[in-house]
C-alpha cells in the first residue's frame, strides 16, 4: 500500500487523492500473516476506503465454521483432511492466542458481508468467473451482503441448489469434465478430472480451452475436442478483473491474459510469485491497447 501511494492514518490506509482499493478476495489461508491481511482490508472497507469481494477461500471459511442442521455435529463443509489442511495457515493463527478465540468468529461474520462482484458503469470485477447466467440467480442485497439470511449459506452448500451451482462457478471458476482417463494434481496434491475453464478465451483447442499443465496438454492432445462443450459467451465489451487462476509469470513478470478485456490479477503470490495490482485512473477508460495496463510489482 505504500508503494502505490497510500498513507497509514491512524491504522488504516488512504490514499491522499481518494483513491479507492478493490481487493478480489482470497485473503487467507495461505502465507503467515491471515489475521494482518484481513484487519487491514476490513478497516479499510469500513472506513469507505475499500471494497473487498468474496473469494473461494472467504465461503469454504464460512460453510467450514457453520453447522450444517440436517447432519449432526456435521458442517456445510466437511472437516476432512483435505480441508483442514487448507484452512490451518488460518484457524492456527486464531488458536494459538486465546484472547484471538473472539475475532474468528468476527472475522467470519465479516465474511458474510462481502460482496460477489462488481457491475461498474466503465469495469466489472469478480473472484473467478464473469458469468451472466450465473449472477442472474441472485438479488441485489444478497449479491452485496445485505440479506443473506441462514438459508442463504444453506442454499450456498446444498448439492444441486441453484444457488450452490452459481457460487461455485463464481468463485471457483467454470470446469470443463477431462476426457476418461485424464487426470492431474493440482497444486496442493489433489488429483482432479476436471480443470478450470478459459471462458475469457475463444476456446479453440485444448490449450486455449482448459486450464492445465503441459504434461495434461500433451495427454489432452490425444483425446477429440469438442469446441461446442467448452463455449462460455460474455459479449459485455467492459474490462473485467478477476483472480483465483494463479498465473505462473513469464520471466518473473505478469502479463495481460486477454488484452484488453480480461485483466487476471493472481500471479501466484501465495507461493513466491509477485504480488500484482492494476491501477486504473480517466486515462485507461477504453481500453483498446495492452500496454495501457499499468501492474505494479510489490
């Protein structure tokens, strides 16, 4: 924040021009610092400073920390191995100091609260995937945290609920179902048949379509492709931010993912990759060449 300009008054950041911070959500669970991270968007927030959208990490804490009433002792996210390993960097930090028992479940409730996207007059922004059919499932006040009631949360975890379709497109990204046979590991060491969709792009070939490794391209390339399986239309001209993709920099550097409509912001940051912020000002209003996308490496 300080290297973009931004001033520490009184313990939250501002920007002496007015500047307003939107975060794409992602906060915890990765990096030693989730308690740090989430007290400074929250106070800047709260101060009018800044918005911060819901990522998938933000609802799996919240499903994760609430009861599911149907199942006994049971939650809307299982308490697996798999998942408790996800959540440790975070619930850890809370545990460790008893006086921090209190501002879990504050900065839970918080969670709740935060938005699903941004529809702007000249941008939009949202945690994974832009897709119109998908926020039309919601109202105004529960895409903005303003009536989210118990069954809210409920509908967000309920397998086959309309809802829970949409979240997970939202904020996990569209999946395209690999061919039998095809599998990876992802980052974390899950083995997975489905990838994460490029519906930014025009979908072509299994490159342009799927978002992998090269050993799973190389699989892929023996398996027919079926363009029509992978069309994700989005005729909105506007720019649209995003993040959860994770990125790999070229030559240590980010890059435009499709120049100039869809601006991706996670260049791997939870696992050494640079930290990227765009910044956008009267000047870069029309968008019609990438090199007016200003990121800065902090």
């Amino acid at each position: 924040m300080d290297r973009l300009g931004y001033q520490n008054l009184s313990g939250i950041w501002r920007h002496p021009q007015g500047v307003k911070a939107v975060f794409l959500g992602d906060l915890i669970d990765r990096g030693p610092a989730n308690i740090a991270v989430v007290e400074t968007v929250k106070a800047m927030v709260e101060a009018g400073e800044a918005i911060c959208l819901m990522g998938n990490h933000e609802l799996n804490a919240i499903h994760f920390s609430t009861p599911d009433p149907s199942n006994e002792g049971a939650y809307l996210r299982a308490r697996s191995d798999k998942n408790l390993r996800q959540h440790i960097a975070f619930l850890s930090e809370y545990h460790r100091d008893p006086k921090k028992a209190g501002l879990l479940q504050e900065h839970i409730a918080w969670f709740k609260t935060l938005p699903l996207w941004i529809d702007h007059d000249e941008f939009r922004a949202v945690h994974a995937c832009w897709s119109p059919k998908h926020l039309e499932r919601f109202s105004a006040s529960e895409r903005d945290g303003g009536d989210r009631s118990k069954q809210f949360w409920l509908r967000t975890a309920r397998a086959g609920d309309r809802h829970k379709d949409a979240v997970e497109v939202l904020l996990k990204g569209a999946e395209y179902k690999l061919p039998p046979g095809v599998s990876y590991r992802d980052k974390d060491g899950n083995e997975r048949t489905v990838a994460r969709l490029q519906w930014w792009g025009e979908q072509q070939d299994w490159r342009s379509t799927v978002w992998a490794w090269e050993e799973v391209y190389q699989e892929l390339e023996q398996h027919k492709f079926d363009a029509q399986r992978g069309r994700f239309d989005d005729n909105d001209e506007r720019p649209v931010f995003f993040g959860h993709y994770w990125v790999p920099p070229r030559r240590g550097q980010p890059w435009i993912v499709a120049p100039p409509k869809a601006v991706c912001l996670d260049f791997c940051a939870g696992s050494g990759g640079p930290l990227c912020v765009y910044r956008w000002s009267a000047a870069d209003l029309g968008l019609d060449a990438a090199n007016q996308l200003l990121f800065r490496n902090i």
